[in-house]
C-alpha cells in the first residue's frame, strides 16, 4: 500500500555500514525518478552517484544531521551513510529558476519511496553548502547542487505523532532513542472549512 510505504519513509540519520549499497540499488532509485514530472519537460536534474567510502565519507563531512538533535552528533561513529544520491541541475538545459526546484523536491521524495520499496533508508539533505560540495566532488561547471540524498539500511526506530493544533513539531528522541516525528493532523492543514 502506499500509504505504508510514505509512512514507513521516515529520514534516516544511521546507518548500518555492513550493508554495502550497490550502484546498480542507487541507479535504481534514480530511474524511477528519472520518469517524474518535470516543469516544460524540461528535465534539467542530473545525479552524482557514491557508494565509494572514499567519497561518501568526503560527503559526510559537507552535510548537516540532525539540526534540531545537535547534541547527538548524529550519524553515531561508524554509522555513517554507505552512499549518497547529490541532485543537481544542469544549468546547459535550462538556466535555473525557482521552478525547478520543486523537481528536486519530487525527485528526492521519489527516492525515497523507492529505497523504503527495497528495505532501505534516505535523508535529504538540505543544509549544505552547494558550492562547496561542487568544488569538493569536482562536479562539472554546469550542475548546480540542490539536494544531497543520504542512503542505506537504517539502524534507527522513527514513529510519526500526531500533534494537536498549536503543538510544537520539532522532532525528538524519546527514552528508547526512538525517532519522533511530529505531525500535523488532517483538519489542520486543510485551509478550507465545510
Ligand atoms: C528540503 C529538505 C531538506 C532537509 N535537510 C535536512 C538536513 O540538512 N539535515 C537533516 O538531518 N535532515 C534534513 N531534512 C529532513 C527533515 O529534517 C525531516 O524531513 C523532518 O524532520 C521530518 O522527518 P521525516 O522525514 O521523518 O518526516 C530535510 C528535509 C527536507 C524536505
């Protein structure tokens, strides 16, 4: 059902580093998200694929986990992402636009649903600092980085709760270190009363 499959996508922020994640797994994720929507069909989205240590362990250290559980330093030492899905937008298709960005968006929840489908974990990653990713993975001078998707089998425990209307919905971990995601009900967030 894809109702499970959405909830079950929750981000992942450790990861279990003796499951390798093959190319060929990532080159999957990418294709389905290859055939999504596209503003004018223009398909600008071009992806730099790493299950190498060498760069993924580069990549760790250009991203952000975590910003609102600072104190755990997340990923734990040794559960670090064993690959990484960086969407870029090729600036020789189209020059970009905020349009675009949305594709980012529907290509990065895409990938996620697909890993989720085969037993595994992302998170998008979006504090970055996309010139510097590009320098440092010596992209070429026409991709432009939007998004950083981390990849693997999860280690974690993450729920969704639902939160009554004025609530916080800041994430957290409780007691058991299990994930919590706070989320907003159905009759708030239609604008639309009958
Ligand atoms: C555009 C975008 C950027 C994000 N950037 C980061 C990030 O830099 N670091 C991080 O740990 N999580 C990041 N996340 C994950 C969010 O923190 C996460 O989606 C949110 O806490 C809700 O949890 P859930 O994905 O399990 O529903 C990002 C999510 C989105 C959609």
């Amino acid at each position: 059902m894809l109702r499970d499959l959405v909830t079950a996508n929750r981000s992942c922020r450790g990861f279990d580093r003796s499951r390798k994640i093959k190319r060929e797994e990532l080159l999957e994720m990418v294709d389905l998200a290859r055939v999504t929507a596209s503003a004018i069909n223009k398909q600008p989205l071009k992806y730099f694929i790493s299950n190498k240590d060498i760069i993924t362990d580069k990549i760790t250290d250009l991203v952000s986990f975590g910003g609102l559980l600072k104190d755990l330093n997340l990923p734990y030492k040794g559960e670090e992402p064993p690959a990484y899905i960086v969407i870029c937008h090729d600036k020789s298709i189209v020059e970009e636009q905020p349009i675009f960005m949305y594709e980012a968006g529907i290509s990065a929840q895409t990938i996620g649903l697909k890993a989720t489908e085969m037993g595994l974990a992302i998170c998008i990653m979006g504090g970055i600092d996309p010139k510097k990713v590009k320098e440092e993975l010596f992209l070429p001078d026409e991709m432009e980085v939007k998004l950083i998707i981390a990849v693997g089998k999860s280690l974690e425990k993450a729920e969704i709760k639902e939160v009554e209307s004025g609530e916080g919905v800041k994430y957290y971990r409780d007691n058991d270190g299990v994930q919590i995601v706070p989320k907003r009900k159905l009759e708030d967030i239609i604008i639309n009363r009958e």
